[in-house]
C-alpha cells in the first residue's frame, strides 16, 4: 500500500499546484508523402496523418481520466514540410499548410508542427519556398506551428537566413494584426534545433526519428514552487528540492508515455524535462525564482538562480526517464507567466536581461511582445544575438517574437489560453541595418571542431 | 487494476456511506479505507479492487467524481500506477 502522505501530495499538486502533463505530441514521418505533384502531395499529408493519429486523442483523453492526470494539449509533429515538399517544385506552400490544418481538425489536435526548414548550413530552393510562405501560410490557418532552424554550432549562423526571417516576421505580423499578429506566436527561429522536441511553436519530426513516436512534455512550475516554498536551507537545499521535485514530476510524465506508446502501439521517444508555465497565477517560473530569494524576477542574481533551477530540473529529471530529449530545462516565455509578465510590465525585465537568462535555460527569448514599428533589422539582429548564444554554448536558443501591429511600448496585447498576455518590450533604437545586409555565413567556433 | 479513491471536502454525516454504496453499485470492491477529519477538512484515501467492474474505469471515475460535486467535494479515482510512480523508485 502506497503512503498516505505520498498519496496527499500527489492530490494536492493536482488540485493546489497545476500539476499536468502539458503535451502527447505523436511525431509522424511524412518522407513518403513527396511527390511530383503538389496537391497528391497534400492528400497523402493529410491521408497519413489521419491514419496514424486517428485514435491519439481518444487514447490520450482516457489515459487522462484513468490516472487522473490532466494531459492538456494532444499534438502533432511531422517532417520539415521543406524536404516533403521539394519534390513537387512548389513556389508557394501554403497549400502544405492548409493540409495540416485540415488534418489537426479531423484527429481534433490543438497543433500540429512541422511547417519547417532546416537551413542553418544554406537553402535548398524548397527552403526558400517555404519560408517565403510562411506568412501566408500561418495567416491562413489556426493550429499550424512553424520553425526555421538558421544557426548550429557545427554549421554556424545562416546570416542570409536571418535576414529572411525579420521579413518574415515582420511580414505575418501585418497578416494577421486583426489579431494582435497572433500569427507570429506560431513562428519560432532557432539554433541547434532538437529534432524531438514535444512543444509548440518549435516541434517537428526530425529526419533521424522513427516513423512514428510518442514525445511528452512535462510541466509543473507550480508544484516546484510550492516544494521550495517549504525550504528554508541554502542554495544546495534549494537544488535538491527541485531535483526532488523535478524526479516526481517526469515519473508520472513518463508513466504517461509509456501507455500512451502501448496503447496507441507507437514506440515511445522521449520525455521533455521542461518546466512550462502557464498564466495562472502560481504556475509560473518567474515565481520559482522570487521564491529563491529575487526582490523581482529580472534583478541581479536572475540569471544565477534560473542557471540553479534549469540544471536541477534536469538532474532530477534525467533519472526518472529512460529517454530524455526535446529542449528539457525551464522556460521563459513573458507572456506565458504571471510572473515574467508583472516583472516585465514594472520594467525590472528587461530584454537584455531575458537575452542573459537564455543562455542558461533551455529557449531563448520567447513570447516577447515589441513595437509593431520595429524594423525587420532589428528583429533579424536580436535572432543573430540568440543565435550566437546557441552556437557558442552548444545549446538551443529560439526566438518567438511579436511585433504587435499598431502597438508601441507601454501599452499591452492580449493573446489569449496558454498564450497569456505581455507589455510591449522596448528595444535599443541605434541600426545593425548594415550589419545584418551583409549576408553570409558567420562561421563555425572553434568549439565545433570535436573529432 | 487497483485504484486509489480520494475523497476531500467539508464534513458532513453520511460521506463514507455515500462513496461506499457507489462503489457497490458498480461493483468496485474496497479493500482498504483511511480516513480523517482535520479542523473541519474530511479526507478520506480508499484502495479499490476495480478488475469487476460493471462500467469501464473512465465511467466510475466520472460517477465518482459527480457525487462530489454534487456533495461539495473533492471525489478522485485514479490508477494506483500513477502514485507508484511518483513516490517510488
């Protein structure tokens, strides 16, 4: 017989903490659906998606209520759409996108991934095509998430590509500022790409996975918040309360895994290590980090204590999951949490500072509010600013930045759900306009040189 | 399977008689009951032997977890897996 103080924990991290699995997202291979055809191409895209996913809701949702887990996105990750659709010589991709689209509404997911390229080294012509679609493409439909991998830290950073991507996002913004240029809330830029990560806007199936795998995504800011609230040692009591925490948290993560992979029949792939929050008052990292201590989140001393808690996090949780992946540590998403989005409204968060903190969690700067007025040179230097802190530090860095048509700093966009809400960023004035229209590749470090 | 029930909320006369005769009613065998009352707060943990069950578990649970709401408490069913999980190595 289990403890009943154990099993009061668990109840009250259900009912008190936010405890949940945030995501199942079933990666699907799409390298079969290429063809020389664009439209075949989309219906066996959307054939083979209905046929693997059929069930993962369903299955999902009674794994929810048999273990009384609250699962809350169900998910889709597929092939960069940029290899599956080469071989049709496309210009435009959109068509691709709407396919997804059509399937996420017939497997009832809340997103599906993989509107992606992969151009950290160069661009095949399919690369250009999709990014030049991208803000078509996302404008056109709700549930479809793109990324675009423009820097590694054996390639180095894909400058062209940079410059593309401040259009770009410059670009859907204006697509869709009937909505806050939501669109750019689905549109995330990285460096050194995981290839299995389980969370939106950045999942896709990589070219090494399966044919079809099962990821998840753990959560639980809330319940390592409460844990620490508790603690009243040092600096090491604090790390080992998160590991503590962190261990229960990805058992249960990886327990769902498991039965979801059996019961759907799909091999499990990983398990995310990630501590997503949410808008709701005490599920948010921010919190955690005041909770060690910080006046505010975004002090000095910020970029320490999320270095403490991203490590721990993956201390505890590396021992609960057999395989561990996707972008595992915490996130920072300003408006996704409570906490970020009251520091940066007082202004103690600044940009800067966030930039900082991404180089010790495991994104970037995410979720980030600016100007609409902001030039596209400036959105492409701060993903070259992310990118570099990626390719220097062997680590994953993104940028999901919104440029909010019509909004200047001071005032506030409301996104919505998991989205949340942010103040709009101020950002530095001064021009890298040159810098970015020079183009080229910034090479490799030397770090990258391993063999 | 075995499920751990839960049951939070104010006390009040008859709980245990409530989500016992649910139980019974869709054959749930309990095999073990603790239970508490802290202040005012009732907890109540109840292991179940739910392998004869005369409704799929997801409907139990469903069951289990009307009655709360409708007595003003907190009815949990859940697979035992997930605290084996949580709580041991």
């Amino acid at each position: 017989m289990i403890n009943d103080k154990d099993i009061l924990e668990t109840l009250h991290m259900l009912q008190q903490e936010h405890l949940d699995v945030r995501t199942v997202t079933m990666g699907i291979s799409l390298l079969d659906c290429a063809d020389g055809n664009p439209t075949v191409s989309c219906r066996k895209i959307y054939d083979k998606i209905c046929r693997k996913a059929s069930r993962l809701v369903e299955v999902v949702e009674e794994i929810e209520k048999e273990y009384g887990i609250p699962i809350i996105h169900k998910r889709i990750s597929v092939t960069p759409i940029s290899m599956v659709a080469a071989a049709s010589h496309a210009s435009d991709l959109t068509p691709f996108a709407l396919a997804l689209q059509q399937a996420a509404d017939a497997c009832s997911v809340n997103f599906i991934g993989g509107f992606s390229a992969l151009v950290h080294k160069g661009f095949t012509e399919c690369d250009k095509a999709l990014i030049r679609s991208i803000p078509e493409a996302l404008a056109q439909t709700r549930n479809v998430c793109s990324s675009v991998n423009v820097a590694s830290t054996k390639a180095g950073i894909n400058m062209d590509a940079i410059a593309m991507m401040g259009d770009v996002i410059k670009q859907l913004a204006y697509n869709t500022r009937e909505n806050n240029s939501i669109g750019c809330a689905k549109l995330v830029v990285f460096a050194n790409v995981p290839e299995d990560n389980p969370f939106m806007a950045g999942a896709f199936h990589g070219t090494g996975e399966a044919e079809c795998v099962i990821n998840v995504g753990v959560s639980g800011p809330g319940v390592v918040k409460t844990a620490l609230e508790k603690c009243t040692g040092d600096l090491t009591a604090v790390a080992d309360t998160v590991k503590k925490t962190a261990f229960k948290i990805t058992r249960m993560g990886q327990l769902v895994a498991s039965v979801a992979s059996q019961r759907l029949n799909v091999p499990f792939g990983i398990v995310d290590l990630s501590l997503a929050p949410t808008p709701a008052i005490g599920d948010s990292v921010a919190y955690i980090l005041e909770e060690m201590g910080l006046e505010r989140c975004g002090c000095h001393g910020t970029t320490a204590a999320l270095a403490l808690l991203n490590d721990a996090v993956k201390k505890g949780g590396v021992m609960a999951s057999s395989h561990v992946g996707g972008l595992s540590g915490a996130f920072i998403p300003v408006s996704e949490d409570a906490g970020m989005i009251a520091a940066a409204a007082c202004r103690t968060l600044s940009i800067e500072k966030l930039e900082a903190m991404t180089a010790v969690c495991s994104v970037g700067l995410d979720m980030i509010a600016v100007a609409g007025d902001t030039p596209a040179e400036i959105l492409s230097a701060i993903i070259a600013d992310e990118a570099a802190i990626g390719v220097v530090n062997s680590k994953t860095t993104a940028v999901r930045i919104i440029p909010v048509y019509g909004k200047t700093v001071g005032e506030e966009v409301e996104f919505g759900g998991l989205l949340g809400r942010a103040p709009i960023m101020a950002l530095r004035p001064e021009s890298p306009r040159k810098f970015i229209h020079r183009g080229g590749r910034i090479p490799a470090p030397i770090q990258s040189l391993k063999n | 399977m075995r499920a751990i029930i839960t049951v939070t909320g104010k006390d009040t006369v008859g709980i245990i008689a409530k989500v016992s005769k649910t139980c019974a009613e869709y054959n749930a065998n309990i095999t073990d009951i603790t239970q508490k009352v802290f202040d005012d707060l009732f907890v109540m943990i109840m292991l179940a032997d739910t392998d004869r069950l005369s409704v799929r578990f997801t409907e139990f649970a469903d069951r289990l977890s009307a009655l709360g709401q409708a007595n003003n408490l907190d009815i949990r069913a859940m697979h035992e897996d997930i605290f084996d999980a949580m709580h041991k190595i």
